[in-house]
C-alpha cells in the first residue's frame, strides 16, 4: 500500500492481521485506517487502536444504514404475512449447512 492509503474494514476482523496494521499505522506506512470490526469485540479499553490519531473506529455499525434498516424491516413483515398465510418464509437459516 501507498504511504497516502487508508485501510477500511467494515467486513470481519479476522481479515487484517491486527498487529501488522498496529506497526503500519505507527511507522507512517499507511495514512489511517477506518476500522468498524475487529477480531476481539469490544475492543479492548487498553488496546493501542484507541490511541492513534490516524485511526477511525465506529462501533460494529457499518451496516446499520435506514435503507438497512428499512429492508429488514420489510422483510419481517412479509415473514409474518408468510407466517399467518402458512407459506414457507424468506432467509430461513439452513443449521446443517451452517448459514
């Protein structure tokens, strides 16, 4: 990445290598970061993520937008229709499949 790039994870935090980002953002690698997500939540009141000036942090919100919002809120309606009317509902969770 350039010096002038910002790393934005609004995904899972598994997907950065936490540590290496720590010295990237304190050696001047990278810019910044936005970090919605990391692989221990909450973060950590201790953890050195809170005390860089080039680091964003939101609360795991990311996807909390009012067309987010909105839609799960449609589809819960239309579940309960579904549900009331004896019909199969929309995004059952397959267990054996795992998702």
């Amino acid at each position: 990445m350039q010096t002038s790039a910002y790393l934005i994870n609004i995904a899972r935090g598994a997907v950065v290598d936490e540590a290496a980002l720590l010295v990237a953002l304190k050696e001047g690698w990278i810019a910044g970061a936005s970090l919605d997500t990391f692989s221990t939540e909450p973060l950590p009141s201790d953890s050195l993520f809170w005390s860089l000036p080039n680091v964003f942090i939101t609360p795991h919100c990311s996807a909390a937008t009012s067309q987010t919002i909105q839609r799960i809120i449609d589809l819960f309606l239309d579940n309960l229709t579904r549900y009331r009317q004896g019909q199969p509902l929309k995004n059952v969770v397959d267990k054996q499949a795992g998702y």
